[in-house]
C-alpha cells in the first residue's frame, strides 16, 4: 500500500507544501484536523470540514498540536541519570543501562518487585496500547496502575457488571433525544468523556432548536450549565442520593417501563427493594435538591419519549462512584431509553471491541479482586490496583516491595492525591524508567527516560473510542510528519523493553520479536487460519498489522476476503484525505452485544446492592460547611498542556472559585491569595469570586503545581498553579472500584497576605 505522506517522508528537504489529514489525539473527542506543512513544518492545523464524525470542529488544543511538536523541552533523545544528573544518551546506551540494572534486581526480589504506571495520553496511541500489555505480562507483576482510577475506573466498573464488558458503556444518542439529563459533566468543554461527541454545543443546540432540553445538574454553573434550559446544583458526592431517590420515585409512581429491554433484564424486584428507604424527602437534604424537583426529573425522564441521562467525572471522582454510575443506568434502563434510539445506545466498533467478538449475546461478565493490593488489600479491578496504593508498596518493606518502577505518558506526582507523598516515595526506588516526552514532576525521578516521536510524527488509529463515539465510523491517519533520525516508534520501544524483561536483551531485531510475537497471537486466535491471517497481512507490521486483522475480522470487515465489499486497513487509509469511513448512527444492539453470563442484562449485582447500605448509613454524618471540587478548562487537559505557548497565554486559569456569600463569610478578596487546607496539607490559589458556584464549594482545576524542582518546564514554570492533589487524601477511594475520591473533600480556606507565604509556597498573584 502507498501512502501519501510517507512518500514524502523520504523527500524531508525538498517537500511541497503538502495538506494532511491527522486525526487529533489530544482528548477524547478524536477530531479530524487538517494540517498544511511547508518543508517540513507545519503551518496551519484547522478542523477537517469533510470528516465523517466531526464534521471540521476543531478546539484550542488542537492548534497547540503545532507547539508540542516543537516545544524545546520536549525530548528528542533518550535521557540517562548520571551521579543524579540528566544528560542526553543514545538508544543504544539508554538500553544498556536498562538491561544492566532491571533483570538483576528482578531475579533478587521477583516479579511484583516491579510496577508499571500507565498514563491518559497512552489511550490515543495505538502502539502503547497494542504493546504495553506485552510489556505488563512479561514483567508479569500485580502492581499495574493507570489514570483510570483516578477517573472512569466506576463508570466501567458499573457498566461491566451490568452489561458485560468495561467497555460496553450505554452512550446518549444525541442526534435523536429530545431530552438530556447531565450530571457531574461539562461536555461543552471537554467534548465528551468515555462519549466521544466532537462539538458538543452544536449537537445540544440542534436539540433544542427541534424543542429538546438539556438539564444540567452540577455544583458549579459550568458552560454546559450556561446553555441548558434548566441548571440545578447538587452537593458534591451528593449524585448517590439524588439517583437513588429518582430511582424510587419512579417504582412509587409506578413509572418504569422496561421498553424494548424488558425480556433481557434480571432484577427489578431487587432493585425496587433496595432502594426503597431513598424517598426525596429523605434525600433532599444530602443532595441539595428538593425533593420535588427530584419527582419532576424522574418524572420527565420517563414521560418523554425520547430521553437520556449522561454522568461523568463528578459521579465518578467520589467515594459513591461506582453505585452513582450504576444508578445512571438504572434510570435509562427503567424509564425504557437503554438501547432504544434517541435514548442510549451502544456504539458498534470497527476493531478491537470486545462485545462484537466471541459468541454474541453471552460472555464471561467481568470480575475484581482476582489479586489484591499487598498493603491495603484493595481488590484489583480491570487487572489494575488503585493509583493511590502505589506510593505505600513503594515505602512498606517486604515481599512484594515494589523497587523498579516503569511509567508510560504519566505526570501521576501531579494527578494523584498526595502527590507530594508518591514524589518521596519515587525517591526510594532502585529503578525508574519512563517513556515519556517531558522531564515533568513525575519523570525527573526517573533513571532512563524513552522519549516518544511527537504525535505529529506518528501513525493513528483510536483502540478505545471508536467504542464511546456518538456515531460509528472508522478513521486512520498516517504520519504527518518524518520521525528524527534513529528515534523508534513506541511500541518498537515496548518491544525491546519487553525483550529485555525476558532475558532476550535489547539487541534482538525489533522485526523479527514482532513477527514472532504477531505468529503466536494469530495461532491463538485464528487457530488452523492462522497462516492464512499471516499470508493476508503480508507486508505490514506493528500496530498497523494488528489493525488490519482487526478491522477484517470486526463486524465491518472483509473477512479476509469473504466479503470483498468490507473493511480492511487499506480502504480505511484510502479514505484519509475524504474524511474517514461513516458506519452510520448507532443502533439498538441488545441482546447480542451483552457479555454477562446470563445473557441479559444484571440491574442487581449483588456487590452494588451490598454497597448500597453505605449511602443510608452516611445519611447520619455532618456535611461540612466548605468543600472543594476541580474543573476541566477547554485550553488545559490534565497536567501535560501548560507549556504550549499557545495555550499558555491569557488568563490563568488556576484560579480558585468562590460564591460570593463564602468569600463574604472568609474575608476573601477577588484577585488575592488564600491558603487551601484539608487536614495538614494546604496550597496557596489565587481566588476568584464568582457566583457560578454553589455556595459552600470552590472549585479549583487539577493538573497544575509546575513549581518542583528538578522539571524542565520552562514554560509552565512561570505561572505554576496551585495543586489541588496535594489537599487530597490518597486513602480515600470508592471500595468497589478503587477510584480516588478527587471531589466533595472537606477544606478551610483563609486570606493570606503574599508576604505571609511559607517557604514552600511558590504560588503568587498573576
Ligand atoms: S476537542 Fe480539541 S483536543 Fe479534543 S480532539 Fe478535538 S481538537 Fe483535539
């Protein structure tokens, strides 16, 4: 197969201006760009107006694509630790010193002596997640962390319970409702999360203009908020009681109606049982809605024909996470919009989806705590442990320490709780390596550091979101981009790393431990066609062969010929420069796409109705009077944007929110400084008083306290922000997913004069 911009690779010095078509890898919402280059630098990212599934939209970060490319800080050679000091290394060298230390230390303490952290930016790239999970077995530790546990971990925790697979997750068809609940979400501003919905404001717009609404429930009038018909704050960590009582209103009024899911559903009859001490009157409190206005949503939720509740980050970030998200679906379920059009529905994926492979209509269900954490004991959910154990398996002695650490496109000192407690404990381990673009907060503890070709240089293909989008489709993208000399692709640095943790070192060909690895996976799969899956693929390698086998043996594929009209990797890149391959809207795909073991779809699981006595039994404790939640900014996604200049620039936007009656109460001034406490950590922030909050919470923005030393930053530097993780409490999680509780934390909050800092306060006004 030839591809256009590959061909130009090879001509770097005397390239045309050239047009590429990238799909942008920044965030969930997977835009199509088009990018202009001219001799080998880009000139203008817009959005793509032919792609199939976003239609040109395109946001802030997407133009920043350019500014990460060449942003001088970001790694462009391997970097090794010498007498505690970085300083640049060949491959060939960073590889050395990774087989000279890592198998010695493996065979003195064993597997679990070892971890692995796996970061937001490794789900936009095809070759780490095609690739890590070979790294992960041959190291073939428990300690296997990631961000979802610092996110979605509840959303796919209650979805896999309820449908089978942690990907199944039941997404608003929002092209057809005419009536969208959303809570704890701001789609406006991120595009979506786990629901890939590129230029949400249009979408919700065209709703409203056929007569749809759009309620927001959220402590803070977020801009979702700002152009709903209806907005109504909720107390954070409040989303169980408030879902609850909607749940049992609608069994009191006799409301549910099962819809076209009625003969695949177990447990009603439980379920009404449960939740019958959540009456609105004794919920309304905890949740700071009224109990009327609790009726009247679940009453317009099942009164209208077409209708979904969507919920993310703030029901997920909470020690109720897990039932919240459960809850959510009970709803759609109940009022009968599960799998129905303009309700929610299921997104068909053209590789890679668990729930269109296997035997359709029936599965394994999914599991936890199949090992659980050495400390603490918190069960494993998705293979994972809890980010918030990691620092405690690194500090405890014993079996099963943890002393070599590998992190992949993680910054987990400044996303984690008590980042200021994980950072010591990375000082303590024997070994640290990192693929990674940036010597950041979390990676200057490293040893080695491997870094990644820039996004513009590589091949694309989205694994995961195909699986959450609003409408199927299938879309690649070729590298816009040459790599510089000598750099590898990622997942050809998996693989010599997976090579060296089998003993093989770093000097076998990459070529031929892909083939090897490819040859062992077809058999597994294909079985007696395995070489004729291998003969089919000639001429491909890495991810892009995994992609094609993927996509022919998908619901849309070609089955290696049987059906000439379906997908292969070819066409799909032949359709780059138009726009992708539309697969249509989503479609009702119950019962063949529910992997429980029943074959239908579990309301009841009995460790959510177990879980449930917990909300009743906290229904006792005090709420306290001020408590802080974190934000999602459209320039900034998480801790990695806040050195691209372009998004830099403007306003900060590290600023604390405050009502104006709590600045009143606080002595709290606009534009001045204040110490945020909880318990014995605190951080300075700047205030901003506004009445966008909900009195009795303030909100500040994750991601930022770029003020360590030792980061090479030196953008981000200059306006660091204040870190709310270093207030949170890395002990407090949801039980059943083990996802940090990252919002509704209790905090005091008081006016400090700038010439009042302590000697560790680096904040300042701006
Ligand atoms: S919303 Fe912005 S960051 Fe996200 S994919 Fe689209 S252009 Fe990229």
């Amino acid at each position: 197969m030839t591809w256009h911009a590959n061909t130009l690779m090879d001509h770097k010095d005397s390239m045309p201006d050239t047009t590429h078509y990238r799909i942008c890898p920044l965030c969930e919402a997977c835009c199509g760009l088009e990018i202009k280059v001219r001799d080998a630098q880009v000139i203008s990212i817009r959005g793509h107006a032919q792609d199939v599934f976003s239609a040109g939209y395109i946001c802030p970060k997407g133009v920043a694509l350019k500014d990460l490319h060449e942003d001088p800080d970001r790694l462009r050679t391997p970097m090794v630790k010498r007498d505690g000091v970085f300083v640049p290394a060949s491959w060939g060298e960073a590889f050395a010193e990774i087989e000279r230390r890592l198998p010695p230390l493996m065979a003195a303490h064993g597997r679990d002596a070892t971890a692995v952290v796996i970061g937001n930016p490794a789900a936009h790239k095809i070759g780490l997640l095609s690739y890590f999970p070979k790294l992960a077995r041959a190291l073939g530790t428990k300690n296997v962390f990631s961000a979802s546990t610092l996110d979605q971990m509840p959303k796919q925790l209650a979805s896999g319970l309820m449908f089978g697979h942690w990907l199944s997750v039941a997404l608003p068809d929002i092209a057809r409702t005419d009536f969208l609940l959303v809570i704890g979400a701001n789609p406006l501003v991120s595009n979506g999360c786990m629901w890939t919905v590129p230029d949400f404001r249009s979408k919700a717009k065209a709703m409203q203009a056929r007569g749809g609404k759009l309620v927001v429930i959220d402590p803070r009038r977020t801009e979702t908020a700002a152009i709903a018909d209806a907005h109504h704050f909720i107390r954070p960590g409040g989303d169980v009681f408030l879902l609850a009582a909607m749940v049992q209103s609608l069994f009191a009024e006799g409301l549910t109606s099962l819809g076209a899911v009625q003969e695949w559903v177990n447990g009603v009859d439980e379920v009404q049982q449960a939740v019958a001490p959540f009456t609105p009157e004794a919920m309304a409190g905890r949740c700071g809605l009224a109990a009327e206005t609790i009726r009247q949503l679940a009453r317009t939720l099942a009164h209208t024909g077409r209708a979904a509740v969507y919920a993310r980050i703030g029901t997920c970030t909470q020690e109720y996470g897990t039932l919240s998200s459960w809850l959510v679906d009970m709803l759609n379920v109940l009022t009968g919009h599960l799998d129905s059009p303009g309700g929610v529905l299921f997104a068909k994926s053209a590789a890679f989806a668990a729930n269109t492979s296997g035997k359709p209509g029936i599965g394994k269900g999914v599991a936890t705590g199949r090992h659980t954490a050495r400390v603490s004991g918190a069960p494993e959910v998705y293979g994972e442990l809890p980010m918030t154990c990691l620092a405690e398996e690194i500090e405890t002695p014993g079996v099963g320490q943890v002393r070599a650490l590998f992190t992949v496109a993680t910054n987990a000192v400044l996303s984690s709780p008590n980042g200021p407690r994980l950072a010591a404990a990375l000082d303590t381990l024997d070994f640290m390596v990192s693929l990674d673009i940036y010597i950041n907060e979390t990676t200057r503890h490293a040893d080695v550091i491997l870094p990644a070709p820039s996004s513009l240089e590589d091949f694309h293909y989205d694994v995961a979101f195909p699986q959450l989008s609003w409408r199927n489709h299938a879309r690649c993208s070729p590298p816009v981009l040459p790599r510089d000399l000598g750099q590898p692709e990622e997942w050809e640095t998996l693989l010599k790393l997976t090579a060296i943790v089998q003993g093989k070192g770093a000097s076998p060909a990459v070529k031929a431990l892909d083939d090897a690895q490819f040859a062992e996976d077809t058999q597994r799969l294909f079985g007696a066609h395995a070489q004729a899956v291998i003969d089919a693929t000639q001429g491909l390698h890495g991810p892009q062969r995994l992609l094609d086998v993927a996509l022919r043996s998908g619901p849309y594929g070609d089955g290696f010929g049987r059906k000439p009209e379906g997908l292969t990797l070819a066409k799909v890149m032949a359709a780059n420069a138009s726009g992708g391959i539309d697969l249509g809207e989503l479609q009702p795909r119950i019962p063949e796409m529910l992997r429980t073991p029943s074959g239908k779809i579990e309301l009841a699981p009995p460790s959510l109705l177990h879980d449930l006595q917990r909300p009743l039994v906290d229904l006792a404790r005090p709420m306290p009077d001020l408590v802080i939640i974190g934000r999602r900014d459209v320039r900034t996604n998480n801790s990695w944007m806040h050195n691209l200049p372009v998004l830099a620039k403007g306003p900060f936007r590290c600023t604390a929110l405050v009502h104006p009656t709590d600045a009143d109460r606080l002595g709290l001034q606009d534009g001045a400084l204040a110490r945020i406490a909880s318990g014995l950590r605190s951080v300075l922030a700047q205030v901003h008083v506004s009445d966008e909050m909900m009195p009795g919470v303030v909100s500040l923005p994750h991601g930022w306290g770029h003020d360590l030393p030792g980061a090479q930053l030196r953008l981000a530097v200059e306006r660091p922000g204040a870190n709310i993780n270093a207030l949170l409490d890395e002990q407090l999680r949801d039980p059943l997913s083990g996802n940090a509780v990252l919002g509704g934390v209790a905090i005091t909050m008081h006016a400090v004069n700038y010439c009042d800092r302590s000697s560790s306060d680096h904040q300042k006004p701006v």
